[in-house]
C-alpha cells in the first residue's frame, strides 16, 4: 500500500461532512458517528458467522458464542430487541426465545458487501432502535458479466463451496449466489469438542448428547441469494431481492436442546426516483417480508432416547417505507412514513419414538402481533465549519393477542453535531431519547416446569444518552476517541422468575484508529470499555451481559499482490457481573491469530490463516439467565471457545 493512499485515508476520515471513506483494502472505516466494515464477502472467509467477523473487526462487539454457528452480538453493552438488525433495509427476528437463531446469524459472510454500524439512538428511520443499528447491506449487481467459485477447508472438518455469477448491462443488472458448508464440532484449546465439554462439566446425563448423536457434526448451511435492479431511466430504479436461509442440526451443547432445523426467508422490493421535482431529491418506496422456521428439541439427548419434546417456533413480519427527500435553505430535509406487523408463535410437544404419537404440551406464549406505524423526520445542515443532524420520529405500536391488547405511543429525538476545529481535526457531540416496545416473549412467556411467570404490565424502555469525542490526524496516525453516557428508564430485565422494569445507567468509551509505519506496513488499534449499574436497592449492582474491556490490535503488510495480517484480541477478565442473574467471574484472554492472502493471477488468489494460535482455552461468554443453561451444583455450565482453527480458501473469478 502507498503511502500517499493510506494518508488519504486518513484525511478523508476527518471530512466535516461525514463522507464514507472509499480506500478498497481497509477493512474498517470510520464516519463521525458510525464504524463501516467493508469487503466482508472478500475477508472473512473462514465460516458462515457473521458474529464472529464484527468480534474481529470492531472492539465495542463482543460475541455470544453457543455453538459452532448462528452467535450472538452485544453491541455497547446491549444486545437482543434493545440493537436494531437490518438485511438490506429489511427486519428479521429470530424465532427462539432462547436466542438459539439470532437476527444476525440468518445473513452469511459470503453474501455481504458492508455493515455500517450506528451506536446509540441515533436511527429514525426504522421501529425500535433503542440504543445502536447494525445496518448490513448484501452484495450489489453491477454490469459485465463475472463470477467466482471459493472452496475452503479447515480445522474440526470444516468444508464449504460457494458460487456467484453477476451480470448486466445499463438497464438490468442481476447477481445470483449460493452455499454450502458443514462442520464437525469444534474442540477447545483443551482437545476437547462438544461431547467431550458435557462430559468434563459433569453435565446431567439426562442432558448430554445420547450415544447415536454425540458425535454429530455442529451445523450445515445453505444459503442463497438473488437480487435485480431494472433501470427505468437515468434517475429511477427498482430493486428486488430474495434470500434464504437453511440450516440443519444445529448444536447448542450447554443448552438444553438443539436446532433440528433453522430456516429462514427475506424478500425485498424497492423503488427509486431521483430529481423527481423542486421537493423531491429523491423518493424512496421500499418493502419487505421475513419469516423464521425453527423446532428446537430433545432429541439428540439421553433424556430423548425414549420421548424427545419439541418447541416448534415460527415467526414473520412484513414492512413498508416511504421516505421522500428534498433541499431546503441549503439542509437537506428527509420526511418518510414507515409501519410494520410481526406475528410470534409457538406449538410445543412431546414425541414418543417408538409410535411416533405425538402429545401436545402447552404453548410458550400465545400467538401474537406486534404492529406499528410512525412519522419520521431528519434534517441536516452545513453552517460554516458545523456539521448539524437533526431527528424525530413518533410511533404507535399495538401488541395483541387472543387474551391480552396493549398500545404504546413514542416521541424519539436526537441532534448530533460535528464541529471541524481544523484540517486535522473534528469534535463532535450528540444527544438522543429513543425506546423500544417489550416483545412477546417479555410480555406473555410462562413456565410451569421453571416456575417462569408472564407480565403482561411491562412498559416500553426508554433511552437517554448523551455522545461526544473527537478525531484527530497527527502526522501519520489517526485517532478517533468517543464517549457515552445511557440513561435506561423502564429498561426489561429479566430477574429469573419474570421479566421486570427497572431503571440502570450504562456508560463506557472507546478509542480506535490507524498509524502508518511504512508505506507498506500499518496498525488498525481499537479499545472499548463499558460498565453497566441498576439504579434502586438491588443486592448486585452490576448489569448482565456488559462484557469487560476489550482491544482488537492488528498489523497490516501489503506488498504487491501479498497482504499479511497478524493480529490480537484481547479481553479483560470479567469482574463486574450480576451474580444475582446467575453470571459468573471470567478469566481474561489474549487470542492471536493471523492471515495471509496471495494474488496468484489475475483468476486466482490464495488465503491461509490461522485462528488461536496458541490453541488457548478461553471463555468469551457468560451464563445470564436470559438464556437457558444447563446447570450443575447450581452454576451454570461453561461453553469453551473454538481451540487453534487452520483454514484454507482458493478463490477462482472469471
């Protein structure tokens, strides 16, 4: 890399106006008040998870890893309905109440160009973002006519074959792909794999992986993807697109049961028109639908041998967006329309082997709507050296089922501003209400077996948060450094028996940037720390699942048609947990791997990489009692993290 180009980079990040930086082989970006990873498709190559890639790419996400695929994130100290997950604009919820499917994992690796990331409530535009947006974004068709094929082997007999085909002239572009990957269960850095783990954490025999079944392979995937744009004229376009989604057997070796199957789809469509008027810019009408199959089971377990039980979980949700953009007094003015309706259900029962009866048992939760409808606003604006981002948006949201109707009504708000001091250097400050509506689950989950009770009362959490830091370029190093400060009101925990409000603070900052050492060498640093407390007489005051201080440090070479990078995670340990929520102290970890790719020709490159290297055992994940572990003696059982994982991909493009 020249050194001229990556201290464009580095200028470029500094722009007042917030522009994306364009320089093709960073991975990670930076705008003023987002991160933007990009060339996703292109760099992680190792699996599906897409989890894991935003754990290697940006220090403020923290993986929730329960399986060998489909983990979870926390993002700043939030996960679940509290972050917003958007597929091309779309909205996907997973179907397991226990998080077995997250919104995340139902998008692969191999099929995504970029993922821009939003902290706080600074999102609008779509339902229910409280405190952050992880905005991913598919590949796109361009003209021509070119495809790949990428074949990839690794450790714990990790296989995967994906192909793509694009092409297109000026008035319709196409993209077509599709994969398959499969894996043995991994093994820790103690040699041990999924079975093996069960055995050592002397988990109930009942519990552990019967002897037909305990040496399954951890999950196989498919995928696809098909996406259109047609070209109407120069200035107006439509999209369409479909993904899918199908994964088989997956498994969850601390929990209680297993994935037989996770399927999911999402289709898209979308309008554009351009330059349409004096009020118009640019008019945007957009659709979407998605939907969720997911049976979770006994069955792979001893206590299945005989009768498994099964929790067959479904869920959909449609939306619809039209969002017009015009220019006003030298601002841009955004004015847009959205509403959507989900449905969440549940058919639970018991299967006998050997006569195939099937005995219904009693629904998690009964089948229920959430639908919502809002008015949205953004305007921004340029004054001399400010950068001014202005948003409001007001929602009504109606949760309803066969015994139960609850309405809730929203006013959200935030300003964001920027302030460049000089050439090298921005300040910038933002501050923002926004809420979010309690889910199903939250609302109506019951249990007579764990005693778990419905609460119906739940109010919708509320977010007050305050942002400021600044960017800066000195010499050949770019820093950027930002704060935070979250005020939860009504924030929905869950306290073991039930879900409850209660009000909590979460607070934190992190530190990210590059320094150029040579004109071919260079350092991507980042450093993230948040803490998160309850406000009110509680015997724990520390917050579940606020992962401790994390640094993600790597060092770039690029040479002509060679790129190495080497690089560190390291995590704290965590020592500020809610014991009370069942977590438990965790030991710090430092995990090094590396990565080297070469451009063969102009039809072929080359990557080896190596994950873990010094195959060490660790524990990236704690045991809250929103999810359901196995226990013994009363402690939640430990899920150990992949051991030294060696992989191997030839891409062939033509």
């Amino acid at each position: 890399m020249k050194r001229e180009v990556v201290l464009s980079f580095l200028i470029a990040s500094n722009l007042i106006g917030n522009d994306n930086v364009t320089l093709e082989p960073v991975l990670v970006t930076y705008k003023i008040n987002s991160k933007v990873i990009k060339n996703v498709s292109k760099e992680n190559i190792k699996s599906a998870d897409l989890a894991d890639a935003l754990m290697k790419n940006v220090p403020s996400v923290s993986i929730v890893r329960r399986s060998g695929v489909a983990n979870d994130v926390i993002l700043r100290g939030q996960k679940k309905d509290n972050i917003n997950i958007l597929i091309d604009d779309a909205k996907i919820y997973g179907a397991c109440p226990n998080r077995m499917d997250p919104a995340i994992s139902h998008i692969l690796t191999n099929n995504v160009e970029n993922i821009n990331i939003i902290e706080g409530p600074y999102d609008v535009e779509n339902f229910g973002t409280l405190s952050g947006k992880i905005d991913i974004k598919t590949k796109e068709p361009k003209k021509g006519l070119d495809g790949e094929v990428n074949l990839s082997m690794g450790s714990f007999g990790y296989k995967k074959l994906s192909t793509q085909i694009n092409g297109g002239n000026d008035f319709f572009k196409y993209l077509i792909s599709a994969s398959k990957e499969k894996s043995e269960q991994y093994k820790d850095g103690n040699g041990d794999d999924f079975f093996s783990q069960q055995k050592k954490s002397d988990m109930p025999i009942s519990n552990q992986y019967s002897s037909t079944h305990n040496n399954m392979d951890a999950y196989e995937k498919k995928t696809f993807l098909a996406k259109t744009i047609f070209n109407i004229d120069d200035s107006s376009e439509i999209k369409l697109s479909y993904i899918a989604n199908r994964s088989d057997d997956i498994l969850y070796p601390t929990g209680g049961m297993d994935a037989l199957y996770d399927n999911s789809n999402i289709y898209t469509l979308g309008y554009t028109k351009r330059n349409l008027g004096q009020y118009s810019k640019k008019l945007d009408i957009d659709y979407y639908y998605s939907d969720v199959d997911h049976p979770m089971s006994t069955k792979y377990r001893n206590s299945g041998k005989m009768m498994y039980m099964t929790s067959h979980m479904k869920t959909s949700i449609w939306g619809a967006k039209i969002k017009n953009s015009m220019n006003i007094s030298n601002a841009l003015l955004t004015v847009g329309l959205d509403t959507s309706e989900r449905n969440w259900r549940s058919n639970n029962y018991m299967k006998n082997i050997m006569t195939g009866m099937k005995i219904s048992r009693p629904k998690s939760f009964p089948s229920t709507d959430t639908k919502n409808k809002a008015i949205f606003t953004k305007l921004e604006k340029n004054i001399e050296n400010f950068n001014i981002k202005f948003g409001s948006r007001y929602d009504y949201t109606k949760i309803e089922n066969s015994i139960d109707e609850r309405k809730f009504a929203a006013l959200s708000a935030n300003i964001f501003t920027s302030y460049k001091l000089d050439d090298k250097t921005n300040i910038f400050a933002g501050i923002g209400k926004s809420s979010r509506v309690p889910d199903a689950r939250e609302l109506y989950y019951s249990s007579m077996m764990s005693g778990f009770k419905s609460n119906p009362n739940l109010e919708d959490t509320k977010n007050y948060e305050v942002d400021f830091g600044f960017d800066k370029n000195i010499g050949d190093l770019y820093v950027k450094t930002q704060f935070f400060y979250s005020n939860l009101k009504d924030y929905i925990y869950n306290m073991g028996n039930k879900f409850e409000n209660i009000d909590a603070k979460v607070f934190g900052f992190d530190i990210s940037g590059t320094y150029l050492l040579t004109d071919s060498l260079f350092f991507d640093y980042g450093i993230a720390y948040q803490k998160g407390k309850k406000d009110g007489n509680y015997n724990d005051k520390y917050l579940a699942e606020i992962p401790p201080l994390k640094a993600n440090f790597a060092l770039n070479y690029e040479f002509k048609d060679s790129k190495l990078i080497t690089e560190v995670i390291a995590v704290d340990s965590w020592s500020s947990y809610d014991k009370e929520a069942m977590e438990q102290k965790l030991g710090g970890y430092a995990i090094f791997n590396m990565k080297f790719n070469q451009k063969v020709n102009k039809n072929l490159d080359i990557t080896f990489g190596i994950d873990n290297i010094l195959d060490k055992t660790y524990n990236s994940t704690n045991t809250y009692q929103d999810i359901s572990y196995v226990s013994v003696d009363s402690k939640r059982v430990l899920f150990n993290d992949p051991g030294r994982n060696i992989y191997f991909n030839l891409r062939f493009l033509f």
